[in-house]
C-alpha cells in the first residue's frame, strides 16, 4: 500500500510530498495526521534546516476530502467522529505550519484551493507555477473559506480577498503574487534544480529561492481592484449584489453569477468571517473559523453542497434558503456561539501565549 503523503530527507531538507494523485490530493484525517507528526517531528532535528511541501500528478492540493466528511454526516459530533476530528486537527496543522520554527517551502501546481492553499499561503515560502490556480470555492459546498483563509484573504488588498471569498474566482501565479498569497514565482521545469539548491545550500531560504524565480507577468485582478473595491466594500451581501448588478462589465456578471450558484447562508458566513479575520493572530482566526465549521456542519446546506457538486454531480443543490433575505442576521450569529467544551484550544508556551514561530508570516 503507497503512503498517501511521503517523506524523504534530502541532506538538510525535509520533502513531503502529498500522494493522492487520483483524488487531487484531497487531504484525508491520516494525511493530516501524517503531516502533523513529521513536521514536528523535523521541527526539532537540527540536521534539517528547511521543509519542501509539493503535491504528486497534477494538482498540488485540492482541498480536504469533504466526500469523507459527508459519509460521515449522520454521526454525532466529538470524538471518534471522522468529520470534527478533522476539521480539527487540519485547523491545528495549520497553525503548526504558521508557526513553524524553519523556512517552509510549499512549490505550487495545478489545483491549489481549499486546505491546498492553507498548505502553502500559511507558510513562510509559498512559490506559484505556472500552472497554480489558487481558490477557496467552498460557498459551492454550503461552507466558508476556512483553513485561516478568513486572515489571509482579510489581509489581501483592497476587497479582492473578500471578492474571492464570495464568488470562488481563481487567482493565477501573477494574482497570487500581486496579493500576497504567493511570496515567489517559479517556473515548474525550475522545481528539481530548486529542490536540489535547497537540499545543498547554506544561504537563506529566500535568496535561494530568488535565484530560480521569474516574471509571473501582469496581474488580472489588480487591474480590476478599483472595481472590485467599489462594489465589494459594502457591509451586506445584499448591498454587494446591488452594486455588482449596477456594474456594466463581464467580471461583475461572472461574479453575480457565481454568487447565485451559491448557498445563501454561506454567502452571509463567509463576509462575516472576512469582515473579523483580517486583524486576527492565526489562532483566534482558526477558533473562529472552527465555531463557525462546527454548527455548518451541523446543518443541511453542506452536506447538500457537496451532494450536488462532488457526488451526484448534478450541479443543482437545494439549499436550506432561497434567498439572501430568507437568512436572518439571528441565523448567522448562532453560528459563532462558543461551543464550550468542544471549542478548538492550542497549546501555550512557559508565558501563557500561544507558541510562535522565527520564520512565520505576518
């Protein structure tokens, strides 16, 4: 049986490489666990000074495996349940890889969304190919972009990050890099002779890095940031829509279009998390993104979402709300009520506050 992640050490680089080549990587509780395991375990081994994530076939990830977390969906919450204990300990793989002491170098292809962009956006090095198309499309499904994307899309500019979390637009290498999701851009014919220098070189990760980047070419979305700003910077899904119907360009009839396909609910959870997530430290970001996980999936839309897209695939999911009026401010709230005993918690150092990390993003 072939491990679905597998690890290497290359002299003093550790490899891991996503091994689900058929499911696009999709990101099981035991890759999860996997990973958890081996990053910490590299953590503290002085003989690796830096750790390379990439992802076998044509996709470096496409998120987690939802079609697990929706066999899943009859059995109640805590543990031994396979949906809240992965959702959980992704979360906190995230903010492992956020706070993770030594350069991590995510090289991105193909299909990055969903937990694939928490694998790689989260981390100190996240490189963009050619090929890399980064989204977070999970209103689709009746959820939210998750996986700390509530920080780092907040903390893109202008309203683009809040414009990708509503309508699941994809953003290229030359978006990622414009805002800030990729901090390099490197041809993918470029990756073996990076992953080699990295294996045999001293020099700082970045500077490394450097040398076999290039030119992601011009950015579509910074060119409609004026736009985009305009009719995203409202405070209501509703006065978005409006503005976006006012709007005589294809970009703003592709974004009503896709937000129409969308869960209503979602729409709502999704600007909310935005609206908080940008001013957030990692930690409180996934604690809220967690709260707001747990009582999605305790409802219909997202198990509903998923039917329709990944199972049945008849692309015509009957959401819980017809419409963005049907869902009430009430509503929305609920799904940020403390959970109590089933709240997500991360481990503190000798202070008292959470552990952080020498090479972690801001």
């Amino acid at each position: 049986m072939i491990d679905s992640v597998q690890f290497e050490q290359r002299r003093r680089l550790g490899v891991a490489t996503l091994n689900r080549p058929k499911a696009l990587n999709a990101l099981t509780l035991e890759m999860v666990r996997s990973l958890d395991r081996q990053i910490a375990a590299w953590e503290s081994d002085r003989s690796v000074h830096a750790v390379m994530l990439r992802g076998e076939g044509r996709a470096f990830c496409a998120g987690g495996d939802v079609r697990a977390v929706h066999a899943s969906r009859h059995h109640p919450p805590g543990p031994g349940d396979y949906k809240t204990e992965l959702f959980r300990e992704e979360f906190h793989l995230m903010r492992r890889i956020h706070r993770f002491r030594k350069p991590w170098v995510a090289l991105t292809h193909g299909i990055t969304m969903g937990g694939g962009a928490g694998l790689s956006v989260n981390g100190s090095h996240c490189v963009a190919s050619e090929t890399t198309v980064f989204a977070m499309p999970e209103v689709f499904i009746g959820s939210f972009p998750d996986v700390a994307a509530t920080r780092f899309l907040g903390r893109t500019p202008g309203k683009i990050g809040l414009f990708l979390s509503l309508t699941g637009a994809r953003a290229d290498a030359a978006d990622a890099m414009s805002l800030g999701l990729a901090r390099h851009f490197v041809p993918q014919a470029r990756f073996a002779g990076l992953a080699e220098a990295l294996a045999t070189e001293s020099a700082d990760v970045g500077a490394v890095v450097a040398r076999f980047a290039a030119d992601p070419g011009r950015s579509r979305l910074a060119a409609l940031r004026p736009a985009i700003d305009r009719c995203f910077r409202h405070d209501t899904v509703e006065a978005i829509v409006s503005a976006l119907r006012s709007e005589d360009s294809q970009w703003a009839k592709d974004a009503l279009s896709a937000m129409d396909r969308a869960s209503p609910l979602s729409l709502k959870l999704a600007l909310r998390v935005n609206q908080e997530g940008s001013a957030l430290e990692i930690e409180d970001a996934l604690t809220l993104e967690y709260r707001a996980m747990m009582h999605v999936i305790a409802g219909p839309d997202f198990y509903e979402g998923v039917r329709a897209v990944l199972i049945d695939k008849d692309q015509k999911p009957r959401w819980r709300h017809s419409s963005l009026a049907d869902v009430s401010e009430a509503e929305v709230e609920s799904h940020f009520e403390n959970l109590g005993d089933r709240e997500l918690r991360f481990e503190v150092d000798g202070s008292g506050e959470p552990m952080h990390a020498g090479e972690a993003r801001p």
